[in-house]
C-alpha cells in the first residue's frame, strides 16, 4: 500500500502544469485589460511558459478571449478564459506587470503568484477619492489649455471636469449598463449645460471647451492599439477594437445630439467658434503638464511616476509641435509618436522606469485628435455633413500615421536605441574593469 501511494514529490510534479496554467490564463485576461497590443501580451506569456519549463507553447489573444495551449512531457494543457469587464489603474497595471516579469523567474512559486495577482485586482486605489476628482478636473482644464489656452476657458473647463469625474467616480465601482451609459449621459449633461449658456449669451461654451471634460471617454488609445494590431497582422483584435472605439465616439456624439434637442437649439450652435486665445504662449505648455499631474491622480499612479509621466509628455509635445511646424497635418502627431514609443521603452528596460503602457498610453491622449473626429460626427448629423465626413477621415488618418509612428519608434528602440545602449554599457563596464586592473 505504501509503495502504491504516490509521493509528495510526485503529487507536487503533477499539480504544476495546471497550476501553470492557472496562472498563464488568469495573467493573461489580465493583462488584457491594460490595453496593451495583444502581440506583446502574447509574447509576455510565451516567455513565461518557457522560462517555467512548458513546451510547444501556443498562445492566441484577443482583446476578450485568450486561449493558452503548451505540453508538459506526455500531457497536453489548454484552457481559455473570457473578458469579465475589468479596467485596470495605472498602481495595478505596473504591479501586474512587475509580477510578470517576476514570473520569468523559474524558481518563482506559481500559488504565490496567483494569490499576489489576486491582491492587486483587490487593492483599493492609492489616493482618496477627492484627490481623484481633482486629478479629473486637472486633465480637463490640461486638454483645454493645450486645444485653446484662453483665460475664459480655464473656469468653465474645471467645472465640466468636476462634474464629470463625480459620475465617473460615482459609476467606477458599480460597473454594468451604468458603465455603458456613461458616456451618452456625461456628453448630454455637458452640452445641454453648455447649450444653455450659449442660449443666454455665455461666449466660452462651444464643443471645445466640453470636449476637454470629455477627454477621459475619448477612445484615442483603443483606436492607436487597434490600428497597431491590424499593422501587426492581429485582424480578429484590431478589427473588435476599432469599432469599439468608434461606437464609443458615436455614443458620444448621441449625448450631444439629444442635448441639442433637448435645448431647442440646432446642433449647428454645438460648433461655435472660440475667440482668439488670450493667454501667454507658455499655456499650452502648463497644460501639458496639469494633464500630466491629473492622470497620475485620476488613475492612481505612484508618485514616483510623475517625473517619468511628465518627461515623456514634454518631449512628445514638443515633437509633435516641432513635427507640426517643420511638416503641419498629421505628420505632427508622426513624428511624436515617432519619439514617444523609444522614450517610454527606455524608461521601462533601461532606467528602471514604470511600464511602458503607463507613459506611453497619456501621451497617446495628449497626440490623437480624437476631439476632432468628435465634432466631424457631430456635423455628420447637422447642415454640413460633408465637412464631418471629411474631419472623421482626416482622423482616421491622423490615428493611423501616429500607430505608424509607434511601429517606427518601437523599430528605432529595437534596431538601434537598445543595442547602442547595450553596447555603450559593455564599453564602460570594460574600461572600468581595465581601470581597476591597472590599480591592482
């Protein structure tokens, strides 16, 4: 009986591959809700599958589906896993993305990284929810600044962005057909009210100063990923994603519209002209850096983020506005993502920096211009439909030339940047083990 019985040992051998597994499929969902493209997150947990002994390893992600397939020896494992609606702040996706990283680790115990992995889903934001609204109201006025920095825009753009973050705050946690609805009702909320002033002579309320308290529901992001995938040959995960974020555009739109009717006014006074902006030429520049500082608030990042968050969106402006003058049109937001892309790797794999989605998805808000392929849908439905049609493809444009940029830049890191830097390093670790030879 006692030679019939297994081991200890051989019980433990045999729990490995599923809890392996376990721990690929819950990862992965995971790192699927950082938003990150789905080759990457493929990649990440192929490498951990082979650093923890799996052989024949075949990964395929979509943005709501994984399915992890890889053989231990004689016994084949596969499992998948669907999309359960998670959203990520920016303190749990570099967690996950530490853990990751960390599970490269052979030695590294699989039950241990499934109950870290656990803790961080469960961890409670890092700041308190009123520092969190003033995060919101930060990157609003931030985006407003930097799309018209006019003193009169300032107050009206805080007020949206209040009020904006105090339904986001208020759904965050309830998740559900409120989470859906979201956007429709704050974009309706925003423009009846800015409708309103307008229809008692208030001069600072067209759909460029409510479009910056509309920011947060802007899906520049999922639109430059989803373009990336498709370059990538991920069809299926491009093609879901696209739509989803133009569906999110049209929700938008849809507030806006309601509103409009609700008011009494045509949609046309939705698209009132600012005045000339009246602030000094550094205001841009300020709101790129409130943009900044609010998203490290807004979505909870460390503050030791900050200095990285706001260096890669100062260089990324500056390179878009250089891009802008020396080019104009959308090779502006080329060459900033052109920059953006080796910035952020290098600040992830060569400084010790956070993850590169955490720098380089805000600095993707700050290029896109996902306001104007706003208010190209809103003139889609008023009296200039063939303006709006031409403004959303000039935007599909634009989107597709910064993925472009991304390619490139992610490239130039690959090709250049990384073995230069690798190369550098060898050299100085030379030199200074010949310096202490000659000392000895």
């Amino acid at each position: 009986m006692h030679d019939a019985s297994p081991t200890t040992e051989a019980l433990s051998h045999r729990r490995v591959p599923q809890q392996l597994l376990r721990f690929l499929s819950r990862l992965g969902h995971v790192l699927l809700s950082t938003g990150d493209a789905v080759s990457v997150i493929e990649e990440v947990l192929r490498r951990i599958a082979l650093a923890q002994g799996a052989q024949r390893v075949n990964i395929i992600a979509f943005p709501t589906v994984l399915f992890v397939k890889f053989e231990d020896g004689d016994l084949t494992c596969l499992d998948f896993t669907g999309d359960e609606g998670l959203t990520l702040r920016f303190d749990q996706t570099e967690a996950v993305f530490a853990l990751a990283r960390d599970a490269e680790n052979p030695e590294m115990d699989l039950g241990e990284a499934l109950r870290r992995l656990e803790a961080i889903l469960a961890a409670p934001p890092l700041y308190h929810p009123v520092t969190s609204l003033l995060g919101h109201v930060l990157v609003t006025v931030g985006i407003a600044l930097v799309l018209h920095p006019s003193i009169g825009v300032i107050g009206l753009a805080a007020g949206f962005g209040f009020a904006v973050g105090a339904l986001r705050l208020f759904a965050r946690s309830r998740g559900g057909i409120l989470q859906t609805l979201l956007p429709t009702f704050s974009a309706f909320m925003v423009s009846a009210i800015a409708l309103e002033m307008a229809k008692h002579g208030y001069g600072e309320s067209p759909v460029r100063v409510l479009i910056a308290a509309l920011v947060t529901f802007l899906p520049g992001g999922i639109l430059a990923v989803a373009t990336m995938d498709l370059a990538y040959g991920d069809v299926v995960s491009g093609s879901s994603r696209f739509v989803t974020g133009v569906l999110q555009l049209v929700f938008l739109v849809l507030g806006m519209m309601i509103a409009a009717s609700f008011v009494g006014l045509p949609a046309s006074k939705i698209l009132v002209e600012l005045p000339d902006a009246t602030l000094l030429t550094w205001g841009p520049w300020l709101g790129v850096a409130f943009f900044g500082i609010g998203h490290v608030l807004y979505y909870s990042s460390p503050l030791r983020n900050l200095p990285w968050i706001l260096a890669v969106l100062f260089v990324v402006y500056a390179g878009q506005r250089l891009g802008n003058a020396a080019f104009g049109g959308y090779m502006s937001g080329f060459v900033g993502a052109i920059i953006a892309t080796p910035v952020s790797y290098f600040i992830q794999y060569r400084v010790g920096g956070p993850p590169a989605v955490v720098t380089f998805l805000p600095a993707l808000w700050l290029l896109l211009p996902s306001s104007l392929a706003l208010l190209g849908l809103a003139e889609v439905v008023t009296d200039n439909p063939l303006s709006g049609v031409q403004d959303f493809i000039a935007t599909v444009f634009a989107i597709v030339a910064i993925a472009l940029g991304s390619l490139i830049g992610s490239g130039i890191y690959n090709q250049y940047v990384d073995p230069i830097f690798k190369q550098t390093a060898s050299l100085a670790a030379s030199v200074s083990k010949f310096r202490w030879r000659r000392r000895g």
